[in-house]
C-alpha cells in the first residue's frame, strides 16, 4: 500500500517537471554575424554645391591685342599712362561709371574703339582725325636733310619733330634706368619752374600715382607722352594745352626724399632714355 502510494508521488512530481519543461520560454539563439559583403545599398551622398564663379568685365577679350587684364595694385591712371593714352580715354572706351573702381581681372580696353592692332603697331585716330600708323615698318625714303638748326632744343632725329627741350635747368642727379629708374631726376630749389618739354595737352593733373607725388601727363601725339613728378604745384588742369616752354608747375618733393623733377618721357607707353631725346646741353 505505501509502495503504491510512493510511486504516485514521484509520477506525479515527475509529470510536474515535464509540464514546467514544457511551458518554459525558449532561448532565444545567438545573433549570428556575417561575414563578407553587404548586401545593403546606401544613398549616394549628395554632390557639393557648385561653386558661383564671377565673370569679369570683358573676360571674353581677355589676350587679345588691344586689351589688357587689370593686376593687382593697379589704377587707371597707371594703365593709362603704362599705354600712352588718357585715363579718360580708358574710362570712355570701357564705358566706366567710376574711373576709381576697377577690379583683378578684368579686361579693359587699352586700345581706341576701331583701332586695329597688329603685330607691327596699332592704327589709331589722333587728336587731328586721320588715321595714323604707329609701325615698326620700314618708312618710305626721307626727303634730303635740312641744314642743321642751331637752336639748343633742335629737334632729335627719333622723336617724330617734336624737338623736346629739357624741362628744368638743373643737375641731372639720377639717370635713366628701365627696372629702377624710367626717367631723369633733375635737382633743383623748392618753386622752381617746370616746363613743357614740348607742345601737348594735359591728360593728368593730380596725385593718384603713388611713388609720383603731384604729377602732370601732357600728351603730344599718338605716340609720346612726358610726365612730370614730385611737385609742390601744378599750375595747369586736364585737358588744357600748353605750348613748349611753358611753365606748367613748380618743382617740389612730394613723395619724395629731395626737392627734384623726375621726367618721363614715354613711347608709346614704353618709358625711354630721355637723354636720347633732349638737345645736348
């Protein structure tokens, strides 16, 4: 009887295991890592937004002859002077509201509207009109020499008649050199007068060319310009014209370390040896 009363006991303790088994929660597996390429297909990053690039005014010009791109540093003053014109000439040719704002990289006009320019000049329309050719071309044969004239400030032979004259009396203190000097500097006292090396109109008056000081420009054809630094008065004004010999200013020493006259002479925007222009002394 107690045997039988035991082995219901443990079937039943027995059948209360399986059944707890039974109702457990399973566990769950693993996660199992694959190795190897993925499946998966990412969205392409997004392309950088296109940068804006400025056009320049006249970029489409940029090295073509006649044109010239704007560097840093420069004026218009300075680009004119560099190509024998007026810096008015450059502001009107360029359609240029302010004369005072141009900017790197842009490409201006250096040439007159029509102008032609080749590889042997550039054909321009001088104050008188017609048209004239600046060329390196062999020039037809010159008529026979007149005698010699005795004046001091006679003509020279390469400067188109002009017959330039030296535009102060005093000591040249500093020859020509094209990296480090363009001109003359001529010495001289505080007020004295400054001369027209020859007929011209004035195309500059004023102080916006540093390293200048108070500068007059005259121009005298389509090919020569002379220019005039450092004074302590400027007795002209843009557009006026003057006869050789005139005074036009009085010598001084703005932006400059001593009273003197620095004196260009320019062809075609080349600055030249003016020694080789001026009569001997």
């Amino acid at each position: 009887m107690m045997f039988r009363e035991f082995s219901r006991f443990w079937l039943a303790a027995l059948t209360l295991l399986v059944l707890a088994g039974c109702t457990s929660s399973p566990r769950a597996p693993a996660p199992v890592e694959t190795r190897g390429a993925s499946t998966r297909t990412s969205a392409p990053a997004a392309a950088p937004a296109a940068e804006t690039v400025k056009v320049m005014p006249g970029a489409e010009n940029a090295g073509k002859p006649g044109y010239y791109t704007v560097q840093r540093g420069d004026t218009l003053t300075r680009i004119a002077l560099d190509h024998g014109h007026s810096w008015r000439d450059l502001a009107s040719w360029n359609n240029l509201p302010n004369a005072h704002l141009i900017e790197v990289g842009q490409v201006l006009r250096v040439a007159p509207p029509g102008a032609t320019v080749e590889a042997s000049g550039v054909v321009v329309q001088p104050i008188g009109g017609s048209a004239e050719v600046a060329t390196s071309a062999k020039p037809a044969a010159a008529p026979a020499p007149a005698p010699a004239p005795t004046s001091a400030s006679a003509p020279s032979a390469n400067d188109e008649g002009l017959g330039f004259a030296w535009p102060a009396s005093g000591t040249v203190v500093a020859g020509f050199d094209e990296a480090k000097n363009k001109g003359l500097d001529i010495a001289g006292k505080a007020g004295d007068p400054v001369l027209a090396a020859a007929d011209g109109q004035v195309v500059y008056a004023g102080a916006g060319l540093r390293g200048y000081g108070n500068l007059i420009i005259l121009k005298h054809n389509n090919t020569f310009l002379t220019a005039y630094a450092h004074n302590q008065a400027l007795l002209v004004k843009e557009d006026q014209k003057v006869r050789k010999g005139q005074k036009i200013a009085e010598m001084g020493k703005t932006d400059a370390d001593r009273v003197k006259l620095h004196f260009e002479i320019r062809r075609q925007g080349k600055p030249v040896d003016p020694a080789k222009y001026l009569p001997a002394r």
